[in-house]
C-alpha cells in the first residue's frame, strides 16, 4: 500500500510504501515446519530498502528512512509524483502521430528524459547495482521535470563477473533476449539494463509498447520480427541457446526509423545500438550519454 | 567450491585472518572494546563457526564476507550478551544470504543449527534489531569485490583467479 503524506516535523511531502509482513508462502510444501512461519524481512524490500539508502544521485529516488516494527514495514521516500507511463498515457493519440508541433514536443521531451534515464541508470551501474526492472512504470517525474529512477524492489547488488542469477526478473516487455533464452539460472549483467532503456526510449516517442509479448516465446517472436532473426545464434548471444531457436521463421531486419517516425537520424543510431542482441556490444550507459544524439544544447522550450 | 577438507581447513584459518585484519581495517576502532563479556577468543570461535555454516550451505563468498562485516559492524554498536552471541552471528548469516544469494535458508532451519538456542523469535527480533542499527546500510564493499575488480583489470586466467579467492 503507498501513501502520500506530510511530515509534521519537516513540512516535508513524502511517499510511504507500508509492507505487511506475510507468512512465506514461497516455502517447499514439503516443509511443513516452515510454511507459514515468520522469515524475519522480506529479501525484495530488504533488497530495495539497502539499495535506494546506499544510492545517492539526483536521478535516484532518496529514501529518507525505513521502520520497522512488529509484522509492519515502512519505506519513506520524497514524494516525486507522476511516473512516466502515466504521463504517456495521458497524452493524446494525435501527439504521436505527425502533427508536426505537438510530435516535435514529444520528441524534444523524449530526449530530455532519456538522458535522465541514462544518467540514472549509468551511476546505479557504477556503484555496482543492476536493476533488472527499468520501465516507464518506474520512472517518476518531478515538477521541475527531474525524472527519478525508482522500483528497486528486483535490483540486486552485483560487480563483473557475470555470474548466473534468476531468470524471474525484468517486466516480460521490457526483457532482454538473454534473459528470456538463457535457461533457469541466466548469465546476465549490466547490459541488460540498456536493453530495457531502449524499449522505454522507443515508448516514450511513439506512445507504445515496443515489444508486447504475451509469453516469453511470443516477446522472443516480437523482438526477431523487429530487429531480425539471427542466423547464427549462439554466436550472435555469446552464449549456447536452447535448439527450439532454430524453427523459428527467419525475418529480415525491419528499418527503425520506419517504426520510430519522426526520430531523428542520431536517435535511431542510439537506439538501435541499445539493442544489439550481444550483450558485449550493446552499448554501455556512459557512452550511451556521450552519443551525438545528446550532444548539444537540447534544454526545453517553454510551450 | 570443490575444495577437499584439507585445504578447506587451511583455507579456514588463512580467511579467518584476513577477514581479522579487514574488518578491522573497515569498521570502528571500537570494535570489540565496548563489549563486556564477549571476548576476541569468542569471535574467533564464532567466525570459524560460520565459515563452516557457510561452506555447508554452499554459498558464495561475498555472502560470507557480508555476514562477518554485519557481524563487525553491529558489534561495533550494540552491547550484545554473551547468550545473544551466536545469534547476532546467525543473523548476520542470514541477512548477508539474503542480500546476496538467489535462495536463502530459513529461519527455522537457522534456528536448528544452533542446536535451537536461538529460537526462531529470537532470530527475527535480532534481524530487525540489526537492521535499524546498521540503519539498512548493508552495500559495503567486500574483499571479495576488490579481487574481481583487480583481477579483471589485470586480466588474469581463471586458476589463477581461484588461486587468489583462496588466499582471501
């Protein structure tokens, strides 16, 4: 359950995320003695309560501070506001379409928050944690237009080695290919992140969904009919890939710009090196920043 | 992981003693100063406790690492009795594997390896405990993350890799 409320002390408007301690469901049936049994904090909260305090960056959400009394935990963070599906959301079909005005606003918008996102998503990677949940679902817009990474609630704290980690993470849309072939237990790291970045990216300028799957075999389908059907995949993937890969359809590269109207050159440049199918060679947060796209003065205009 | 017991007890010791050293390194001067009845003996008969614990549940060391600097740290604050001792160790044990590990054992089965002198209450009142202590401020680095880091940026081969996870 979240709130919004003001602190008396402070003045200060804040958001509280109240967490009632369940009893484990999660436990073996065979486990009779754990099954319903108290297992102290939640390892999701405790994982995005210690990430958000140990994150300290105006593009990160700030949790001010975390209770914890008996069977009831409570996350206060600053009170930030609308989140970036909603915002997307909320504007009209013509605003997407090429009524030249209202889409080139869009579109200048669309880069002043992708570079937010970057920036966010570059220093949660520097100090070692992967989000494994970016979406527009869990951006948040402040009213001077600050955009905040939240949703740290899949994030885990993890350095180089690629290690082999759990497949249940990322909304299934914003999944990296990786992660959806890599078996029970993935190898995956940072880049898949940026993956997740650049379906947002796509979302934010044409208001939908770039890859909606229904399964994980459905996204898999979606994203090959995109961006194409590799011909050689376990060296487009690095990695060995299940053999079922081999009976899909083979569909040629469509062209981005095509699907993204409107976008400038640089910009479908960007986007298509965000997701590459290696994950060695997408492209990383900070080069990601230093990409011609973002070069220039892009502040907004008043409109 | 596929150490013979041996080398596993050789190991034992050469962790232990750097672990020593490191926390010292990392955590307050005080460290086991403001304790009255837990000796530095008991921490090392603790922190031997837990390496085997660990290496039971086949865990991974930045796991192990995080529980002793938990450990380290809380002591470095809170005044624990000595028959609280073995499960502000347990606890830490606890919270360092679920921070860092896919699956974490439960409480119950925590509660039994210390042979039930810790109750699984007992357990979670000192996770919470240790939790607001420490103010949630679980991301600290590790020794284990330094040698990654190193070890990339010398680009070393994995034996050699392994040869230096040992010695940590």
């Amino acid at each position: 359950m979240v709130v919004k409320c003001e602190s008396r002390v402070s003045g200060k408007v804040m958001v509280v995320k109240r967490i009632k301690k369940m009893p484990s469901v999660s436990g073996d049936a065979s486990d009779e003695d754990e099954a319903g049994a108290d297992q102290g904090f939640p390892v999701r909260y405790l994982r995005e309560a210690c990430l958000l305090r140990a994150c300290n960056h105006p593009n990160v959400m700030k949790l001010e501070f975390v209770t914890y009394h008996e069977g009831q935990i409570e996350l206060f963070s600053e009170f930030v506001g609308l989140n970036v599906e909603d915002y997307i959301s909320s504007l009209s079909d013509e605003y997407f379409t090429r009524n030249k005005q209202k889409h080139e606003w869009v579109l200048q918008l669309g880069r002043y928050f992708m570079k937010q996102v970057l920036k966010g998503i570059d220093y949660c990677h520097s100090i070692g944690i992967l989000l494994r949940d970016v979406k527009p679902r869990n951006f948040l817009i402040s009213s001077d237009g600050t955009l905040k990474l939240t949703g740290f609630v899949l994030a885990r704290f993890s350095l180089l080695p690629e290690e082999p980690l759990t497949q249940q993470v990322v909304t299934l849309s914003y999944r990296a290919p990786e992660i959806i072939l890599g078996g029970t237990y993935p190898v995956y790291t940072a880049p898949v992140d940026i993956w997740s970045a650049g379906c947002t990216f796509a979302e934010m300028i044409t208001g939908r969904t770039l890859f909606e799957g229904d399964s994980e075999i459905g996204q898999l389908l979606k994203i090959f009919k995109l961006l194409g059907t590799p011909s050689d995949c376990n060296k487009s993937f690095c990695f060995e890939v299940p053999s079922y890969i081999e009976l899909l359809p083979q569909w040629q590269p469509q062209s981005l710009s095509e699907r993204l109207e409107g976008l400038c050159d640089e910009g479908v440049d960007l986007l298509s090196r965000m997701l590459l199918y290696h994950p060695c060679s997408r492209i990383t947060a900070r080069d990601a920043l230093k990409h011609p796209y973002f070069q220039g003065d892009h502040s907004l205009m008043k409109t | 992981t596929g150490l013979d017991a041996q080398s596993l007890l050789l190991t034992n010791r050469r962790l232990e003693n750097n672990i020593w050293t490191q926390s010292h390194a990392c955590s307050m001067r005080t460290h086991l100063s403001r304790q009255e009845t837990v000796t530095e003996e008991m921490r090392t008969v603790l922190v031997n406790w837990l390496i085997e614990v660990h290496f039971k549940f086949r865990y991974r060391e930045p796991c192990l690492h995080l529980t002793i600097q938990l450990l380290d740290r809380f002591l470095a604050r809170r005044v624990v009795p000595r028959r609280r001792y073995q499960t502000a160790g347990v606890t830490a044990f606890l919270l360092g594997c679920k921070f860092e590990e896919r699956q974490n054992p439960h409480v119950g089965d925590l509660s039994y390896i210390t042979e039930y002198s810790s109750t699984r209450q007992n357990i979670v009142d000192m996770e919470r405990e240790m939790l607001l202590q420490l103010g949630f401020d679980l991301v600290q680095p590790k020794p284990s993350c330094f040698l990654e880091r190193f070890s990339k940026a010398a680009g070393l081969e994995t034996t050699q890799r392994i040869d230096g996870k040992m010695s940590v």
